[in-house]
C-alpha cells in the first residue's frame, strides 16, 4: 500500500480567471466526489498505445479481501458452533455482523477493481467492465463520455477526516467542453495522482489544471 502522504500539505491558489481559458471559468473548483480515501486505491496502466487504464492498486485489492475475510470468519465459526450444538440466541448478532462484513466487502472488491478506462480506438472514457459499444442502452453506463469531449483535466483537493486524523485526499476530474466535470480518481497519493495526471495528459492531448 502506498504511504499516506504527510500532513499539512502547502496550498497553493488557483484562479481560473488567469488561464485564459473560458471553461475555466465556468468550472466548479470544489470538489466532485465527497470523502475520499488516506491511501492510494487506484494506479494508471498503459494496456496498449490506444488504451490506457485505472486499476485497483495490491493495496487497495487486499484491504477488501481483509474485510470480506473477516466476515466470512466470523459467519463460519457461527456454522460450527451450530453444527456443534452450542447455538445460543447471542450468537445471532456476531453471525449479522460477520454476513455484513462479507456482502461489504464483496462489493467494495466488485466495485473497487471495476477498470477506468480510457480508449482511442473506441473513443470513450468510461467506468466499469463493459464499454458504451458493448452496451445495448447506454444508460445502464453511469460514467461514459466520448475523449473528443473532454477538454481538460483537473486536479483538486479536500480536506477530510476528523479533527484527530485528518488528512487530504486529492481528486482527478474530467472537465468536458461544457465545463461540467466527472470525477476519475480520488485518493491521498499526490505525488502519484499529479505523473498519473501528466500521463493521461500526454495520452489524451489535454491541459492539466492543477489546483492543489
């Protein structure tokens, strides 16, 4: 897993207005996507010269394995003790935490490890594991645009977690030529997200915008 980056972080002010740039301007530089997370979940993978992809990181992938292991562990041992005849009606509430653990888990490892994709040959950007031609109604697609939409890319911070461990996690988002944004990535590894960022960059023939 990759170390949670130090606090406080320098801030730097960003004004869209000296970018010359008219999107900026219609741009919202809060963040897109609430509560983030203090490590890195996702990490960009070249595929092929047209393809490019966020993936889950070994970090991220264990953690929800761990989690949903817990519970499975925890609903087992409730199978033998009633197996064993040592059932009791306190062992009702272990053996709905343990079921939660694991339907928990199992949908942060489904959902965690879904692909980010950016593809030329297709020409879309989308989330998940199938892509908007393979798709009878695109509307089952919650995140997919065309690449010609996108106009450039931000980056963008938030302060998050309690007063006793706070911490920042920091957003990649698409800005489409309208100016509305979709959010790609959001995790603490700064140093990370930002060559992620230039790559795409490079990849795609977009601006960087970097606010943090």
């Amino acid at each position: 897993m990759e170390k949670l980056q130090s606090l406080p972080v320098t801030r730097k002010t960003f004004d869209p207005s000296k970018s010359g740039d008219p999107v900026a301007m219609q741009t919202e530089w809060t963040p897109a996507k609430r509560d983030g997370t203090n490590f890195q979940t996702q990490k960009l993978v070249e595929i092929n010269i047209n393809r490019i992809e966020f993936k889950a990181t070994n970090g991220a992938i264990a953690i929800y394995i761990l989690f949903a292991l817990m519970g499975l562990m925890t609903a087992i041992a409730f199978f033998i003790k009633l197996s064993s005849g040592l059932f009791n009606a306190v062992m009702i509430m272990p053996l709905l935490v343990g079921l939660i653990f694991t339907i928990v888990g199992g949908c942060m490892f489904y959902f965690g490890t879904a692909p980010v994709v950016f593809d030329k040959y297709k020409g879309f950007f989308w989330k998940g594991r199938r892509s908007p031609d393979e798709e009878s109604d695109r509307k089952e697609i919650k995140y997919f645009i065309a690449l010609e939409d996108i106009h450039s890319l931000q980056l963008i911070s938030e302060y998050c977690g309690s007063d006793r461990s706070p911490y920042y996690s920091y957003e990649l988002n698409l800005v489409l030529i309208n100016g509305s944004r979709i959010n790609v990535v959001d995790h603490a590894n700064l140093v990370k997200l930002r060559e992620d960022a230039q790559t795409l960059s490079a990849f795609l023939g977009k601006p960087v915008w970097d606010a943090i």
